[in-house]
C-alpha cells in the first residue's frame, strides 16, 4: 500500500457517535414506512389527493425547504469551524441554523392555520390526514433539533466543555431532520 | 481563530436549491393539467433520493467516512428507493 493510500485510510472517521447512526438508519426506515402506506394509498385514489393537494402552496414549500437547506449548510460550517478551532465562528453558525429553523416553525404555523381555515382539518380526508401527520411528526423532530442545537452552545460555550465528537453527533441529528424534510416535501407537495 | 470559507459546501448548497427550484419547473409544466402521473411522481421521488445522497456524502461528511458507512448510507438511499416505488405500484395495480 502507498503512503498516500495509508494516510487516507487514517483520515476517513465515523463523523459524530456511531450510536447517533443507527439512531439516523432507524428513524429513516420508520419514515419510509409512512411515505410506503401514503404513496400506496395515493396510488389507489390518485384524484382525490390531487383535489387535496391543490390547497397546498408549491412555494411555500420550496421557501420551507431551502431556509432548511440553509440551517444544514450552516451546522456543516460548524462542525469545520470546531475542528478548527474557531469556536466563535462556530457559534455563529449554530445562531444562525436556529434562526432558520425558527423561520421553518414559523412558516409551517402559519400553512397550518391557513388550511384550517380553509376547513381542511386532520381529519377531512386521507391526504390532510397523511399531510398534518407527516408535518406534525417532522416538526416535532425540529423541536428537539433545538434542544440539540442548545447542546451545541453549551459545548462550545465553554473550553472545558468543548467535545468534537459531540457537536459532529448534534449536527448528524440535524442533517437527518433536514434530509427528511426533502423526502416529506417531495411527497406531499410535488408527486402527481 | 478565522476558519477558511469553504466553497464546496457552498457548491453543494446550490446544487441542492437547484435541485428543489427543479420541482417548480416540473410544477409549472403540468399545471395545465393536473392529472396523476407515473413519470412526475417517478421523477420527483428520484431527485429527492439524490438529494439525500447528497446530504450524506457531503453535509453529513460521509464521502471521509470509513467504508462501510459509505456503502451502509448509499444502501439505506437505495433501500427507501425500492420501498417508494414499491408501495406505489402495488397501490396503483390495486387501482
């Protein structure tokens, strides 16, 4: 073997807690079950979820998932800045990732009570059905991202405190939340 | 301590609003007809998949990962891949 090939070896790294993966694995496998049964069910009665899925805004949706997009960029610049050493920089960017995820709340509270004002409660039809408890079960994955994200802070608050490991673990959590997001907008707001 | 910018997570970052700016595109070109659709629905499920690929190997920092989490996490895309499109079209044989 190279030196060069050697060297590579040694710097590949399970990024964060090899617990916080099987967590991740886990949490997408019972995702995929839901989107299973909602695309099953969208299959077998295609006209009505169209009726239903008119309601939806398509660019609320496409604002909802780049402001994500955006909040996992910024956890990726935080965990290279830990690394580097620049735990204010760092900081910064986990600041930032929870003003988007704020925006994200903010904007889903708001589609949430637009629909119901249009009558569309979690119980008028399969899709709200599917739709409110996809979101709703997202959303509260977002809520403890900001118990994650305040793991961080408090980590990075302090150089006594500080473990890399840890904020690489918060952050793959985020990820997760994020990427889920893409398969729940993709499923909800766009498939035909 | 001033960290570097890193321009390929920003790449990355374009690629994927690129990406979801996509569906708009595939929104507006049926919006004369909103009917069911095998290939908008085939095709918005496989970029979704590539985007989360992309979350893995980039955001996530898999592409330095050992390995076997390389090939556990492409698996994991490709399991939900087969799972999706499973579902769907026994849902649409029961039609």
């Amino acid at each position: 073997m190279t030196d060069v090939a050697e060297t590579n070896k040694r710097a590949r790294f399970v990024p964060g807690q090899p617990d916080m993966w099987a967590f991740v694995l886990f949490e997408t496998l019972v995702f995929t079950a839901y989107f299973g049964f909602y695309l099953f069910y969208r299959a077998r009665s295609p006209e009505l979820f169209l009726h239903s899925q008119a309601q939806l805004d398509l660019r609320v949706g496409v604002f909802n998932t780049l402001v994500l997009l955006l909040s996992s960029w910024s956890v990726a610049r935080c965990v290279q800045s830990s690394r580097a050493g620049a735990y204010r920089a760092a900081l910064r960017d986990v600041y930032i990732t929870a003003a988007c995820a704020a925006v994200f709340l903010s904007s889903k509270m708001f589609e949430w009570a637009r629909l119901v004002r249009l009558g569309d409660g979690v119980d008028s039809n399969d899709f709200s059905t599917y739709y409110f408890f996809l979101t709703g079960i997202h959303f509260v994955h977002l809520l403890i991202g900001f118990v994650v994200l305040g793991i961080v802070v408090y980590q990075l608050r302090s150089p006594e405190r500080r473990s890399q490991e840890l904020v690489e673990t918060c952050a793959t959590y985020w990820h997760t939340v994020d990427f889920l997001w893409v398969l729940i907008f993709a499923l909800l707001y766009v498939v035909r | 301590m001033k960290v570097e910018f890193n321009k390929r997570l920003l790449v990355v970052w374009l690629i994927l609003a690129s990406l979801t700016l996509a569906y708009v595109w595939i929104d507006h070109s049926v919006d004369g007809s909103p009917r069911p659709s095998v290939v908008i629905t085939s095709s918005v499920i496989v970029i979704a998949l590539v985007k989360v690929r992309i979350i893995f190997r980039e955001f996530m920092e898999v592409r330095q990962a050992p390995a076997l989490l390389c090939r556990l996490t492409d698996a994991w895309v490709v399991l939900i891949g087969v799972s999706l499109f499973t579902c769907y079209i026994v849902g649409l044989m029961g039609k």
